[in-house]
C-alpha cells in the first residue's frame, strides 16, 4: 500500500456528508446549547478509527494525533456526524445511517486486515521489542500423595 500523509478531519469535511439544511440546523443548535460539538466529539471518533486500524498488525499509525488515514476520511466524517447529531438531538437521513452502517462495515474489515490502509508518511515509533520468542509447553498435573512421598 502506498505511504501517505494522513489526514485530521476540520470541520468544513463534514459539509460533503451534510445538506445545507442540515449544516445550518446544527450549527443553529450549537450555538443556542452553547456547545462545539465537532471540537467535543472528532478527538473521540478519530480515536476510535485510529483504533480499528491498529488492530491489524499490518497496519502502522500516523504519528500525528486525531489524524486517519485518507481512505477512512469518509467513515470518519460520517460518524462524527452521527454523534453530533446525537447530542443535538438531531435526526440523520436514511441515506446518512446507511453510510454510517457502510463506515461501521468498513472499520470491521480494516481491524480484520480485510480491507487495507494507506501507511503514513509519519508512522509512530514502535514502543514493541521482539525479543526470542515464548515456546509453549504443556504438561500434566501430577498428584502427590502419601504413597508417593514416603520415606522422603
């Protein structure tokens, strides 16, 4: 997979994702609860993408923070667009919740290395040492008893 930059999701992303009724009423609801919503939600939902990705072992994180992976910039947008609305109250079209049930799809198979990532230009260090390895080895219980250990 080719190495790239990754991405941090702005605000103005999400206008891709919203119809213009939508973006006014939600900035409409921000500003009366007195509220950022994108500022309180997009650190947790790219936490949970950059998550999904790292559960593959195939896969390096982007060093720099709240960013994902150009490929899931869609996902990502989408899903902070579902919590925003959820804590405005808020209502997504039945076109939105299939994208969200799409991005959910696509997080599943990216942290079962099904679907595959851009690396970043900036991968994290690696904090693992490998080291000689573990071998595995089984064995049976065994009992003493007062038979076994007389005389000892």
């Amino acid at each position: 997979m080719a190495t790239v930059a990754w991405v941090v999701v702005v605000q103005t992303d999400l206008d891709t994702y919203l119809n213009n009724p939508q973006r006014v009423a939600m900035e409409s609801a921000a500003k009366r609860a007195g509220q950022d919503p994108f500022a309180e939600v997009m650190p947790d939902i790219a936490a949970r993408v950059r998550q999904k990705v790292a559960s593959c072992d195939q896969n390096q994180l982007s060093e720099t923070a709240n960013s994902v992976p150009p490929e899931l910039l869609w996902a990502t947008c989408v899903l902070i667009i579902e919590s925003m609305f959820g804590r405005l109250g808020m209502d997504m079209t039945d076109a939105q919740k299939e994208l969200v049930n799409k991005a959910e799809a696509d997080l599943r198979a990216v942290s079962r290395c099904d679907l595959t990532v851009s690396n970043p230009t900036d991968p994290e260090e690696s904090t693992y040492q490998s080291g000689q390895g573990v071998e595995l080895v089984s064995y049976r219980t065994r009992v003493a008893d007062s038979q076994g250990t007389r005389g000892l």
